[in-house]
C-alpha cells in the first residue's frame, strides 16, 4: 500500500514493506509510550470516573420501573457501592440522601435533615466526649497495665490478657482508639523483649560475631491522632522503620547485636544474617528483612495482633452505647414502634456481657491452636526468662504513670455515675428515674450530654487552686481544642446517611414490598431463618460497612418478622450484633485495616484466622439468643405494640 504524504510518520513504517527494523523498533517504543499514558491517565482519572459512571450505570432502574421502591433501590445501591469502593469519603457519600432523596419525591429536605441532628446522635455526641475524657486523662493504659500485670506475662496468658484488656476497655472506649493503643503496647514488649534477649546472647557470643535483630519501635503511648506516627526508639530511625547498624561500639546501647546462633531463652526473635552473609536483603519500607526467621515471631506477633482485633470488637457488642450500630437498632424500633419494649442497657448488657465473654473465651483457644499451642515449646527456664522481661517492662511502664491522679478518680466516677444513670432509667425490674418525666421526654441522651458538660466544667487538679500563685489556673478536665482534634466529626454524617436510608426504604415501601418477596421463609421454622440471616449479615459486613448493613437489613427484618408474627428482636437483635462481626478482610473495617498494617501479615492470613471466627460467631450468635435471650427479652409471645403497627400499616 503506497503511503500518503498526510499519513503520520510513525503509521507509515505499517504502510511502508520496505520499513527497517530499526523504524519498526521506534515504532513499537512509541506506541508504548502512547499505552502507558493512557493507562496513567486512566488510573489517575479512576476515582472520578467511578464517581460519575456509577449514578449514570444505575440510572435505569428508577427510568425504566418508575415507581417509588425503585428509585429507593438506586439510591441505596449508589451509596451502598460508593461505601464499598470508598471513591469519595465514607462521610460524604453520607451526605447523598440530602440531595437524593427529595429530588426522587421520597422524603422532604426537612426530614431528611432531621436525620443527621437526631436524639441518637446527641447521645453519641455525648458518648464520643466521655471516650475522649477517659483518653486524655490516660486512666485506660492504667487500668490495661495492670490487667495485664495481673493476668501474667507468659505467651498464652499474655494474649489472655490483651484480649481481655481490649475487650473490656472496648466496652467504653472507642474501638479505634483502644485497638491503636493495645497495638503500641504490644510492638514496645515485643520490642523490648527482643532487644533484652539479644543483649543475653551477645554475653554468650564467643566468636564476635554480630548480627542485629529486627524491631518495629514505636512509641509505647500517644494520642490517638499519632498512633500511627513511630517516635524514635532502639533500633529504628526517626520515622519507626527498622535501621541496621554497620558495627560499631557494642556497648552502645543503641546497637543491637546477636550470636550466629538462636538462643533457646529466645523461641520469638527474628534473626537477621550477619551483613557479609548471602541472600541478605534490605527492605526500604521498614518492614524487616528477608531473614532466617523462626516461624514463632511470626505466629506471636499474629496471635496478639488477631487478639486485639477480635476483641475490640465484641467489646462493642458488651454494653448498648458501645457501638452506633447498637443504637441503630435502638433508633429503628423507637420510631417504627414507637417503644423499644423490652431492649434498655440493662437488658442489653445482660445480654451482651455473656456473649462478649464467651467469644473473648473461643477467640483465645482458637488464637492458641493456630498460633500457639498448648505444649510447651522451649525450656521452662526459657519461658520463666522471656516473662520476666515482659513482667519487667510492663512494670517500668506502669510506675512512670506515676500514683492515681485526681483526674482519673474524676473520670472514673462520672462515668460510673453516668452508666448508672443509663441503666436505672428503665431498669426492667423496677421503677426507673424515667417515670418522673412524661414518657420520651428524658431519653438517654440526657446523661450523655450531662456527662459532657462535666468534663468541661471540673478541674483536671485541686492542689494549688485555693494558694496565691498566680501561675496556678482552674483547667477543666478536657478543653474544646483537644475536643475539635479527636472527634470524628464525619462520624455523624455516616450514622445520619445510614439512618435517612432506613427511613427512605420504609417510607417508600420498599421494606414491605422485599418482606412481601421473602414469603418462602414463611415455611421455615424461625431458628432457620435466625440462622441464615445471621450469615447473611456476618458475611456481608465484610464487604460493606457495619453500619450500612445494619441500616438497610434491619427494617426489612423487622417486615418479615411482622408477616410471620414473631418477636421482633428475634431477628433484629443478633443481626445487628452479628454486624459488627467482621473478621477476615482488611477493608472491612478501620481496625481491620490498621491492625493489617501495622502486623505486616498477609491477608490470606486473616482470612484463614478470621473465617473460623466468622464461623463461629454465626453459630454462638443464634445459639445464646435461644438459650437465654428469648428469657430477657420475653420473646415467647409476639408484642402487642408490633401488632398494633401492623395492623396500622395493613
């Protein structure tokens, strides 16, 4: 084919038989280059474009079916794909129901808006500055230093007590900034361990030798806002990751050195191969070196990792306000029943505790037989060895706090005082404080706020107030500077977008019209159907967030528990619970991801610990609700105030 003058002159070497190797060679280069642009631009330009092909890839369902249950299914499935694939801030994609909803002529802007400033939110507002006022006072790294002082330092009964440790504090604490602190002190002991065994073997070192052993510093305590940010420790340079010394000096007690050989007093040290050995690699991202590694670091550092994680989440499930998803489920049955009947913090903790308990207990055991073991693997002598290094540390770091303070027996009491108020407000068994009002005129964000208010109020120290110093100033407990830093602001944006949706899929009757498909359950016995609704639930929060899930299932579980006459809670209950149940990815939740991250383990790992765990938390779950929920929460009749809105509705 002849070529054409106008024809660029790299397509003229495709039209030209006579091209040279060379041309075609220049050619290939060339496209390359126009192929790598493009994919650059493409995965630079990904985001935006997911965040306009998606709404555009949807826009049939409420075109083509027209109807109000469809255009509820688009906006549900648009914020659902946003929060699985995080193309704009969980937050935001919050946000979308204020825009959606009353272009769609589904709910007016003004209730939408309520959505996002409701009773729940002043209550978790008030929970939140409770959380932050334990932090700042440094009353929980007390209170988990002596657990775990307590508990011992051996391997299987220091996971026993990090395990408990987080979840108890779970219970009352953020999640997050629990997880991020258990973390801190778990990498300084392992740490520390490391660098006090390596100190043995250089004693022992016979032929000079020396090699280093790996450390992963990090400051042992901080604020929640520098968790993640490594101060300078033994080993590590400025940013956390793990240096090697070139020789030097070794009693420089920044230098580590080791013996050729693995000391027995050391089963969980990660060796690295003198500098002049073969196959020695350096990783510039801090994260080790490709070593000859005893394949017990590894499992140690998982176990307590993987222990931390769980945790953390059953203790959210303990108590009612441990958790927004909880009181989620609180807020559904208040506006669609107008009750909550028999659910209040006292029954919930009755409830709850057990099973945190329990699932703390069967995360233990299962944590010793993948990780552990049960027999022992190295000398008694050995073991006694490695306690008393942990013993030691955690004992240096819990006499630098120093004698309780007034600040702590200040936060201490009132969030006693506060729980105590909680509970006696509809205790169940007998008169609560609540009967003094008109019925939902004092809710349970009454205590939260009243809480609130004192941590701005009271004094952080009473020694020197009443002297003639004039340096000596009334400081509050927690100032509104350290507030604005850790609250999560976007947190309320999340919950109001999760509760609009709700609200939006009832109003537009799509819960009734997916309830009215669900028929077939009808002839399923209910332990069936509590069975496979709690796998559905446990299953589908490892894809989406917790909260998400437990917005849109619960309504429709509410529906089909009214077609088949049973007790609400029945179901709604362990699926909520169950919700907060995820285990096995590293994007399913924020302490997922941080404990991947910081642990440095695959995630063919957690999905290997965490799919058992899923598993069973899937079996405990309905088994513990049959056995004795159905006696706290009079389950064996079917309430009158969920016929009386059934019949409403019908």
């Amino acid at each position: 084919m002849a070529s054409n003058s106008t024809t660029p002159r790299v397509l003229k070497y495709w039209y030209s038989p006579m091209a040279t190797a060379r041309q075609l060679e220049e050619t290939d280069r060339i496209c390359m280059r126009v192929i790598e642009r493009i994919v650059k631009v493409t995965v630079r330009f990904w985001r935006p474009l997911q965040v306009i092909s998606l709404p555009l890839l949807l826009l049939p369902i409420p075109i083509l079916i027209n109807t109000q249950e469809a255009k509820c299914v688009y906006m549900i499935a648009l914020m659902t794909l946003y929060w699985m694939t995080e193309v704009v801030p969980m937050a935001v994609t919050g946000m979308i129901p204020i825009v959606l909803l009353p272009i769609l002529g589904i709910l007016s802007p003004d209730r939408v808006a309520r959505n996002y400033m409701k009773d729940i939110m002043v209550m978790v507002w008030g929970i939140l500055v409770i959380a932050i006022g334990i932090e700042t006072s440094n009353l929980h790294k007390r209170i988990a230093l002596r657990i775990l002082l307590t508990i011992g330092t051996r391997p299987r009964w220091l996971l026993l007590g990090f395990i408990l440790t987080t979840g108890l504090l779970s219970m009352c604490v953020n999640g997050l900034a629990i997880c991020a602190m258990m973390v801190s002190i778990a990498e300084s002991i392992l740490q520390e361990t490391e660098h006090a065994k390596s100190v043995a073997w250089r004693h022992e070192n016979e032929n000079g030798v020396h090699m280093e052993v790996i450390s992963e510093g990090n400051s042992l305590f901080g604020s929640i806002d520098s968790q993640l940010d490594s101060a300078p420790t033994r080993g590590c340079d400025t940013n956390g990751n793990a240096v090697l010394s070139a020789g030097g000096d070794p009693s420089s007690p920044d230098q580590v050195f080791t013996s050729p050989e693995p000391s027995p007093l050391d089963p969980y040290t990660e060796i690295i191969l003198p500098a002049d050995s073969p196959g020695k690699t350096k990783s510039s991202q801090g994260n080790g070196l490709l070593s000859a590694t005893k394949k017990k670091t590894t499992n140690l550092r998982m176990a307590l990792y993987l222990g931390i994680l769980y945790s953390s989440a059953f203790g959210t499930t303990a108590m009612l306000n441990g958790s927004p998803v909880n009181l989620v489920l609180f807020d559904i049955l208040r506006n669609r029943y107008g009750t909550t009947g028999s659910l209040n913090f006292l029954s919930w903790m009755a409830f709850g505790v057990p099973i945190n308990m329990v699932m703390l207990l069967v995360s233990w055991l299962w944590l010793q037989v993948l990780y552990i073991g049960f027999r022992r693997r190295t000398s008694r002598r050995a073991e006694e060895s490695q306690a008393d290094v942990i013993k030691n540390f955690l004992t240096q770091k819990y006499s630098e706090l120093g004698s309780i303070r007034f600040e702590e027996v200040e936060v201490l009491t009132i969030f006693i005082a506060i729980v105590a108020l909680w509970i006696m407000r509809e205790p169940g068994y007998t008169r609560g404080w609540g009967e003094l009002f008109a019925p939902n005129v004092v809710t349970e964000s009454a205590p939260s706020i009243l809480a609130a208010i004192l941590f701005f109020i009271l004094p952080k120290r009473i020694s020197g107030l009443c002297s003639a110093d004039d340096d000596v100033k009334w400081e509050p407990i927690l100032d509104w500077k350290t507030l604005q830093k850790k609250m999560p602001w976007g947190l309320f944006l999340f919950i109001g977008g999760g509760i609009s949706m709700g609200e939006a899929a009832q109003v537009s009757g799509l819960t009734a019209w997916i309830g009215q498909q669900m028929s077939v359950f009808q002839s399923l016995p209910p332990v069936a159907i509590l069975f496979i609704t709690c796998a559905l639930c446990v299953f589908l929060t490892e894809l989406m967030s917790n909260l998400a899930t437990a917005s849109i299932t619960l309504p429709i579980l509410a529906s089909i528990c009214e077609d088949l006459r049973i007790h609400p809670l029945y179901l709604m209950l362990p699926t909520v619970i169950g919700c907060t149940y995820a285990f096995m990815l590293p994007v399913a939740t924020i302490n997922n991801a941080l404990i991947h991250e910081r642990s440095g383990m695959k995630t063919i790992d957690m999905v290997k610990a965490g799919l058992p765990m899923n598993i069973f938390s899937i079996i405990l779950l309905p088994s513990l609700l049959i056995s004795y929920g159905t006696f706290i929460f009079d389950m064996g009749e079917y309430p009158a105030w969920a016929e009386q809105h059934r019949e409403a509705g019908s």
